[in-house]
C-alpha cells in the first residue's frame, strides 16, 4: 500500500514537472484526483486495509492529497500567471496612434451667444420673454413714443406687411406687452429677431438678433443701469471690462446713453477692431421714457425704469473674432463645426 | 453736421485744440464723425532772425541764427539776400513738408550744419494777391506781430479744420452752425454771441406781395421779406469761405446769403424773382392733382394733392420745403425779390421729397424739423446781410402768416426728482449753470426748478429731459455703479423655451450642427418645391425678391444650406434649425400671423437614410415621452415612397422623408437629402418629460425569437403594435431585428423577424407561460396579417 502509494507520489511529480499547459493540467488533475483517478483508486481502497493500519495509511494518503492538491493549485496560478503575462505582452498597442472625438453637433454661434447674455441676465433675476416677429405699428412705434411724424418710422428702414403691420425694428416692441401684461417690479430680457432693410455687407444684415432688457420699480435710477451692465460686461469679458456712458438719443428713453464697453480685444489700450479709443460700442440704453410707462398704464411720477438692447450679432462677432458677419448666416459647416 | 471750426468762432471763443473739443463734445452727446484739416504744410513755424554770418566757404551763402520759439534757437543757412536781423520769416525745421510736397531735412551746405530753411512766398504756394509780400524775390518777410513758433498754417489762414458732428434726431436745432456753437459754448462754459440781425430799411416796397396760407396743418409759419434795387455781385471771401467749408459753391451775394442763412441758422430760405410772382400774391396750398412744376435744377414733376406748394395767382412756383420753381428763380437782372422763410410740417416734406425722388439740403432740414420763432430770425439775418453786403434795397414789407404759434414752455422740475432719476446729486449751482447756458431760463425756489424752454428746443418736454440735459453736460461719468435693491426675484424661463432648449440639446447629442437663416424667403422657393406661396405673408417692400415672403417652412432653407456644403465639398451632414413659421390668420393679411416655432433636421450622406431621421426624430420624441404614428404622406417635394406624416394623438407634429430627386437637383443638389420638419408649438402640448422611478424587475426575463413571413406590401409598424397588445402586460419589449425578402421565400413575401422580452414581475415567469403568449401573439399575426410561422 505504502508502495503504492509512494508511486502515486512519484508519478504526480514526474507528470507535474513536465506540463505546461493548463489543459495539460486538467488531464493530471483527472488522472490523480478524479473520479477514476489514481488517489481516488487509493482511497477507494483504503476499505480493504486493517482497521488497525487504516488511520495510519489514512493519514498518508490524506497528506498526498493535500500536497497534489495544493501542487496542483500551484501550477494552476503559475500557469495562468504565464499565460497572462504572454497575453499582456501580445496586446501591446501604440498609443500614439490618433483616435478621433466623439461626433458630437454644434449649436450656431448666434444661439451660444443669445444663451450666455440669457443665462447672465437670469442669474441677476430677469424672467427671458419672447415676443411677436411680425408687429403692430402700435407696438413697434406709437407706444415707444415714435410719433407718426418720426423719421425712423421711414419705409427704408421698415419692412411692412400691411398698412399697421410691420417685422419688428426692435426687440424694445417686446417692452410694451411685458409692461402691459406683467405687474411691477417687472425685470425681463427679450432676445429675438428683429428686421431693418439694411443692405448685407460686413456689419448688416436685414435680420438681426437683440437682447431687450426691461427694468421697471420705484427708484430706479441711471446708477442701477450702470451696475447691471457693468455685471454683464464682467460676467461676458472678463472681471476688467468696464462701461461708461455717452449721451444719445432713443425715442423711447429719456435720458438716452450709448453704452461703451471695454474692447474686447486689446482691453482698452486702443487697437485696430476699436480704432484706437480702447472702447466698442455695444449697445443703447436710457431710463425708460415717461410717455412710454404711461402708455403701458404705469404712473411715471410713483415708477421708473430702465431699457437696454443689445445686438448679439456684433456681440457674436467680436468675441469669436468672426470678420464678417454674412459668415454667420452661410451657414457653411465647416464654419458651424468650430463653435464647439 | 460738418461745421469749420473758424466759422464756430465768429460766436463763441475756441481755446482749447481741435482734437479736445471733438472729445468734449462727444461726451456731450455730439459724437464726431470726422474732422478735416485744411492745413496744408507741417511743422513750418514763424522765426525771428537773430544774427547773421557770411558763410566762410561761399560768397553768396549766409548763415543765420532764429529764434524758432520757446526760447529754442535754430542755424539754418540761406542763399537769399533779402535777409536782416531782426526780420521775421517762415522757417521750414528739420522733417517739415511744405505745400509744394517738398520734404526738408537738415543737412550741410558747403560744410555748415542747416537745420531746415527759410521759404519764399513761391515755396509756400502764396501768391500776392492772396499773401501780402508773397511775391517778392527772396525770402518772405511777414509782419513783425507773428510770435516766434507759430504754426505758418494759421499765419496764411490755413488752419480751419471742419468737424463732422453726428446730430441726434431729437436735436434738429443743431443741424445748423449756430446750434453746434450753442453747444459749444456750453461745453466750454464760454458766452454765445448771436450774429446781428438788424437792418436798415431803406424804402416802402413797390411790390407788395401778399402771402396766404391756405393749409396751415402743413405750414404753420410763413414769413417773407421784399428787398429791391438787387445788385447781383459775388460774395466777399469771408462768406465764400463759409460756404466752401460745408461744401458749398459759391453763385452770387443772394443765392450764397440764402445758402448761409440756412447753415448758419438751420431755416431755409428762398428767395423769388418778384417779376415772376404774378398778381404780387403767394399762396400756400395743396398741390392739384397732376400739376406740373419744372423745379431749379430743370427736372419736371407731376404733383398730387398730398403734396404742398407755393404758388402765386395762377401757377405754382415752388415745392414747399424741397425746391423752387425754375419759374420764379432769381436771375442776372433781377430788379427785386421776395424772400422765404417758413416751416413746413416735416412728414409733409419727407413724403413730398420721397415721392419725386428729390432729396435737398432744404427738405432734409425740414424733415428733421425746424423751429417755427426761427424764421423770423433766419430772415432778419439775410436782410441785415443784404445790408451789410450791400446787396440791395430793404424795404419795410415783410408779411408774418401764422394761425397760432403755441407759448414757449414751463417745466417745474423738483431737485428730488432730477436725483431720483439721476441716483446722484449735483450740486444745485452746477445745475442752473448748465441749464442757463443751455438758454434754458431757471428759477430754483423751495428745490424746484422752474424752466423756461426756448421754442427751438422742443424735444425737452419734461423733468426726464432736463435731467438728461444736466447730466449729459455735467457728465456721465458721474453716474456710480449702484446695485438693484428690493425684492430679490428668480429670473425663469418659460416651459417652451426650456424645451426648445432640450431639443437643441437632443440635436447636438445625435451630431447635427444648427444652422440659422433669414426668416424671408423667395418666391422662387416656393417654386422650386413646387407649392403655392398664395397664403403666406409678403413683404411690401422687401430688399428684393429673395427676401420677399415669410416663410412657411423651413424646407427650402435647408435645401439651399444643405445645397452650399454640398457645392463646398461637404458630402455628410446632419444639420437643425429652430425657427419661427408665419401662417397668416386671413388673406389679404390685416393681422399679426400666427408664428410658429418649428424644428427642421436634414441629413446627406452615404450613412443617411429615411430609418436615421427617424431616429434622430424619436430621440426627440422619446424624450418628451411622445408615442408618435407614422403613415405615409403626399408632400409633392418629397420621395413618393419615402416619407410620412407624423402624428401623435389628434395632433399633426410635422413630417420627414427623402426629398424628391427632382427638387433636389432644382436646388443644386446631387446627393439624396433627408428633411423631417417638427410643429414644436403641438409637440409642446403634449410632451411629458417627467421622469418617476420604477422597480428593478426581480424576476428574470425570457426573450424569443419570432419570425413570420408576411406580404411585402404589409407594413411592419402595426405588426409590432399587435405583438404588444395581443401579447398583453407580460411583453416587456419588442423589437425587429430582421426583414429578408427573397423569391425562394415565395412570390412577394418576405420574412420578418421579431425579438420578444416577457417579463413577469411579480414571479419567475415559466416557460410553459411564455409559450402560451407566444402563441396568443402568433395567432393574431396570422389572423390580422396573414402571417404565417416561419420554422
């Protein structure tokens, strides 16, 4: 038995020693441990020994399982540690070669822009309304206090639809349904598309895109203006912009300014897109006309107010650098790709 | 407004440099456009003759010591005789340009250091009847009062500069040199001195000429002025210069005063051939119907009763505010003549001018509005130039036709309330100086203003206006940063802007880039899809018949984009617009249309079918948690087999198909586009993106393969719908995974083969279960289809 057994040892050793597959290892595991396998057949025999000696040779065997066992569980990991190692080292890859970003699609620069002055003018509280493309006259004129004598009611600078119907020339037509639809404190920004039968070239287009803002409380005041603004142009170009104030003239607000914004480009030095002065001009603004907030049923002596409208075109333009402004309606896509 | 700079200075005293005025100005609110200079040479000063030297090499060369000013002495040499100790003449420096385009550096002559020289009247371009002394041989010697260092351009009257002030519309009282000299006066705080305008008459008028204004609505004031015995000269320089600074050519004393009247003041003037004016009457009136008049520059025109004239007892003899009739002109041998000075009411003027095509520095003024208490003055200042030019006779008829000329106006302005508009004080005596020189009379009593407005500046109707004249000359500088205060509100958006945004995001997540286009079309659009453009809404005056209709959808846009990449080599694209539609409520439009935000998507590519549209259409679709229909359509620009109209509920939500073939080439395009076009107002209606949790199935799933063979012709849409229903709460999903058609699977069929998940959630589901839903499904495939099991 003891024989035997030494054998069984013995040829577990031999045939361990000169695997060096895991398949290879399989077939010893069954010729040794399996149901037919040769420490099985041992054990299986144990029955016909003496009691007296069956301990004993219990023992033994037990141990030599033990040991091919764990001989067994050895070589495994070895084996697969050689194996994976093999694999690793098949797999090597060239990083460097290029792979390319996800398709992903682009909104058009003129929605980036309109989106960031809304988000801006939103985290100060001001409600994003839309209003009407195709206006009244009422709307778009008589109510801003354009009388019907105003040049700027000119056909050259008006598209009309019909004798009181017309595309709107500015977004401030969006003023007047607010003020007469909302209840004070009113804070609103309106961004569409308005229309002005200007020829394309470089700077114009017939249809262009505003940003309306409207404020109206008791005490609101020019300084109040002058902070909104001064925190969009911070949050837009950077915490060193500042505005400043020229005097100008709006039908629909009194006192009127031209608001300056520090240019972009150079930061104030003076440069080429400034001509020099180190300021752009980017929009309009005033203290919302007394006649205006009468018309919309608002008493001018108790409330005031403050407008401004902003071109997000020449906004789009001059921070993405865009030279010409018919690029922005061309609509080529290999212009549309780069607004990531 | 192009203004001279030495005009300006006949009324207020200019003593600050050109540039700093056009920068004061500006933040006054007269932004400059450009200023010209006249100056015709640089860095060419006045010097003094110090000493004089014989140069050691030469027997002609003289060396000279000058002083060139600020205490700074210069050697030039000189070959000129005509020099003296003591003299003052023009001394070109180092790096100077004269007239005559020579550059003059420093340099040696015969081994003596000359730092420039000193000009003849030639070399300056000067001739003696303009320059006393100009056209001596030698060196110009000028009058001893020239300091040392004063520019040579102001010394020959060279140095004007013309400033192009942008003048607001609220301000045409500044369209004029008197206006922007007001201005200036303010800005400077310096006084205004008016010009003079009193006149001596010299006679009784023999022509009497009497002036009736039938249409007092368009012509409120209309004041004239006979003035005899014309002696038609050329105008002395000083007033030749004025004209010739804004542009003007001089003609004679009486068209140049009419043409100074009119920059100085801002108030045309006219002036008429007395001989001309039959029956001695001037009527002001409503032109007839069709009556012709040939106007100054020899143009005929056809006027109609919108249109006001100036006619004498028979004929018309003038457009009101635009121009005079050649009829009545003043010619060389005019005896007498009757001036004009009116206003007109400024959209009569614009509309008249407008319709004939004629566009005048007079009607332009009137356009923008002139005061009516100007044009007595305006006249007055011609007469007393008659006088003063000796142009004339004047006499002592001068008519003033008017029906009621309103008061001058009063505002009472509370201090309070300037500040309240204001958010800052300034100081009271600041503010009554500014409005003084602003020819505003003030009186501040108890901290109210009260203000008298001069007539010609009717834009200030209220405290707003006065606030804004104290603030724009005190400054906006001024104006502090001052954040908003009261109740803190949250800034919202609406519901469908929200979404809108969404679906923007949806499209750039499936890899479309947005595109934006005019919202106006062509009519050539229109044709080219091959629809009518008869309801939609037209543009009464579109820049051009590419920009004459407001689109009702988006396709052709799309088309014309998809079209230029295309052309630009681009062969993918997947490309989105979100844009308003214009659906008129009633034909001919009288009211706003309906507008409509709608979604176009359009595909190209070799990776570009009908099935990935539609994908990227129920990407959208599934966002919002809409269950859409599609059924085939008509479109007539659209493949006839490959589109659909889709539908969810009662409400259409647009369409998506391949274009036609035909329509694509019309548009320029050779590869095959793919449109879907989404009505985002009904998708709105009915979009949910609510998302609420639901269990984790604990129970596995089964999933089987169905595959059964059907018609061709059998649409698979509702096959899947009848799997779901016949199958009941147990299928979880299905899905196609396979369509084959083959003529081995017998004539027009073909094989179409489904995966099915049951799920039950309440327990393990068994197999003989699914097996009976499975076959409950397959009896309603062959019962409502025909369908038959493929084994």
């Amino acid at each position: 038995m003891l024989e035997k057994l030494n054998g069984v040892k013995a040829r577990f050793e031999e045939r361990l020693q000169n695997l060096n597959s895991i398949a290879d290892l399989e077939d010893v595991r069954v010729a040794f441990c399996g149901k037919k396998g040769e420490l099985t057949e041992l054990l299986r025999s144990m029955g016909s020994l003496s009691p007296e000696d069956r301990p004993k040779m219990g023992q033994k065997v037990n141990e030599l399982r033990n040991l091919i066992e764990e001989a067994i569980a050895n070589k495994r990991e070895e084996l697969n540690s050689a194996q994976r190692l093999e694999q690793l080292k098949n797999e090597v890859i060239d990083v460097t070669i290029p792979a390319e970003p996800e398709v992903k699609g682009t909104l058009h620069p003129l929605s980036l822009t309109q989106e960031r002055m809304c988000e801006i003018f939103r985290s100060m509280g001001f409600d994003v309304v839309d209003g009407p493309e195709v206006e009244t006259d009422y709307y778009n004129f008589k109510a801003l206090n354009l009388p019907d004598d105003h040049p700027a009611r000119d056909m050259q600078d008006t598209f009309y639809i019909a004798e009181k119907l017309l595309l709107r020339t500015q977004t401030s037509a969006a003023q007047i349904r607010t003020m007469k639809t909302r209840s004070v404190p009113i804070r609103v920004v309106c961004p569409g598309r308005v229309y002005r039968a200007d020829e394309v070239d470089a700077t114009h287009s017939p249809v262009f895109h505003q940003l309306e803002g409207l404020v109206v409380d008791k005490g609101i005041n020019l300084c109040h203006l002058k902070y909104v603004l001064e925190e969009f142009a911070k949050e837009m170009y950077g915490n060193s912009a500042k505005v400043k104030f020229r005097p100008s003239y709006f039908p629909f607000t009194e006192p009127s300014v031209e608001v300056d914004l520090t240019c972009s480009e150079c930061g104030g030095k003076g440069c080429r897109v400034c001509k020099g002065t180190g300021w752009i001009e980017i929009l309009g603004a005033g203290l919302v006309h007394p006649n205006v907030l009468r018309e919309c049923g608002i008493d001018p002596e108790v409330y005031s107010g403050f407008a401004f409208g902003i071109g997000i075109d020449r906004i789009t333009t001059t921070s993405y650098k865009i030279p010409d402004l018919r690029l922005v309606f061309e609509n080529d896509v290999r212009f549309l790709k780069q607004f990531k | 407004m192009k203004v001279s700079l030495n005009w300006l200075k006949k009324y207020v005293d200019i003593d600050v440099p050109c540039e700093e005025l056009c920068e004061r100005m500006t933040t006054q609110g007269f932004e400059v456009e450009g200023i010209e200079k006249s100056s015709v040479m640089d860095n060419v000063v006045v010097a003094k003759i110090l000493e004089i030297e014989k140069h050691p090499d030469s027997d002609h060369l003289q060396i000279c010591q000058l002083d060139i000013g600020g205490g700074v002495r210069e050697q030039i040499v000189t070959g000129a005789d005509n020099v003296f100790v003591g003299a003052t003449i023009p001394a070109a420096l180092h790096d100077s340009h004269l007239p005559n385009g020579m550059h003059i550096k420093k340099g040696k002559l015969r081994g003596v250091v000359s730092n420039g020289m000193m000009c003849s009247g030639e070399e300056l371009c000067l001739q003696g009847t303009d320059f006393p002394g100009a056209d001596v041989y030698g060196i110009l010697i000028l009058d001893s009062k020239w300091e040392a260092g004063t520019d040579m351009n102001t010394v020959i009257g060279a140095d004007d500069c013309v400033i192009d002030f942008s003048v607001t519309s609220n301000r045409p009282d500044c369209n004029c040199v008197l206006g922007i000299a007001r201005e200036v006066a303010v800005c400077l705080n310096k006084e205004f001195r008016a010009p003079k305008a009193d006149y001596t008459v010299k006679k009784d008028a023999s022509a009497k000429v009497n002036v009736t204004v039938e249409d007092f609505d368009l012509c409120p004031r209309y004041v004239g002025a006979t003035v005899e015995n014309i002696r038609i000269a050329p105008s002395p320089k000083w007033l030749c210069d004025c004209l010739l600074s804004a542009g003007m050519r001089p003609i004679n004393n009486i068209v140049d005063i009419t043409n100074f009247v009119m920059l100085e003041t801002g108030q045309p003037m006219h002036a008429f051939d007395v001989r001309d004016i039959s029956n001695q009457q001037i009527i002001v009136r409503r032109a007839k119907e069709n009556e012709e008049l040939t106007t100054l520059d020899g143009k005929e025109h056809k006027l109609n009763s919108e249109m006001l004239v100036i006619a004498d007892a028979s004929r018309a003899v003038g457009i009101a505010g635009i121009m005079g009739g050649e009829n009545s002109e003043v010619k060389d041998d005019t005896p007498a003549i009757f001036f004009e000075s009116a206003k007109f009411r400024r959209d009569s003027v614009r509309k008249t001018a407008r319709a004939l095509g004629i566009a005048t520095e007079a009607s332009s003024r009137f356009e923008k509005g002139i005061d009516a208490f100007g044009c007595r003055f305006a006249l007055d200042r011609a007469l007393s130039l008659i006088d003063e030019l000796n142009a004339g006779d004047v006499t002592s008829w001068s008519p003033d036709v008017f029906e009621e000329l309103c008061e001058s106006k009063t505002i009472v302005a509370p201090l309070k309330r300037i500040e309240e508009l204001l958010g800052i004080t300034v100081p009271t005596d600041i503010i009554i100086t500014i409005l003084t020189n602003l020819g505003i009379e003030v009186k501040c009593e108890n901290d109210v203003l009260t203000c008298v407005i001069p007539s010609r500046r009717d834009d200030i109707e209220g405290v707003a206006d006065i606030a804004e004249e104290i603030i724009r000359v005190y400054g906006y500088d001024h104006i502090e940063s001052r954040p908003l205060s009261g109740v803190l509100t949250r800034g919202t958006k609406s519901k469908q802007h929200l979404m809108s945004d969404k679906i923007k995001e949806l499209m750039v997540s499936c890899g479309a880039n947005e595109i934006a286009t005019y919202s106006f079309i062509s009519q050539k659009a229109y044709d080219l899809l091959g629809i009518s453009s008869d309801n939609t809404v037209k543009l009464i005056n579109p820049l051009g018949e590419d920009y004459s209709i407001m689109r009702t959808q988006l396709f052709s846009s799309m088309l014309s984009v998809m079209a230029l990449n295309e052309n630009r080599g681009a062969l993918d694209m997947r490309l989105f617009e979100i844009s308003k539609i214009f659906l008129p409520k009633q034909m001919p439009v009288t009211e706003q249309p309906e507008e409509r935000k709608v979604l176009a998507v359009g595909l190209m590519g070799k990776k570009e079918d009908f099935f990935t549209l539609k994908a990227v259409v129920e990407t959208i679709f599934a966002y919002f948690g809409i269950k859409a229909t599609y059924a085939k359509s008509e479109e007539v620009f659209m493949h006839p087999g490959r589109q659909a109209v889709i539908t969810a509920g009662n409400s259409v939500l647009g369409y998506l198909g391949e274009i036609h073939p035909d329509v694509a080439n019309k548009f320029g395009i050779v590869g095959r586009p793919l449109i879907a076009q989404i009505d985002l107002v009904n998708l709105f209606a009915i979009a949910s993106s609510k998302v609420l949790y639901s269990a984790l199935p604990k129970y596995p799933a089964i999933e089987r393969d169905l595959a059964v063979l059907v018609d061709v012709s059998q649409p698979i849409g509702p096959m899947l719908d009848a799997i779901k229903s016949a199958g009941g709460a147990l299928v979880k999903d299905v899905k196609l995974f396979d369509v084959y058609k083959s003529d081995s699977l017998g004539e027009n069929k073909m094989s179409v083969a489904f995966s099915i998940t049951m799920l039950n959630p309440e327990r393990t589901l068994k197999a003989e279960e699914a097996q009976k839903v499975f076959d409950k499904i397959v009896r309603s495939l062959e019962y409502r289809f025909g369908a038959s099991l493929r084994g």
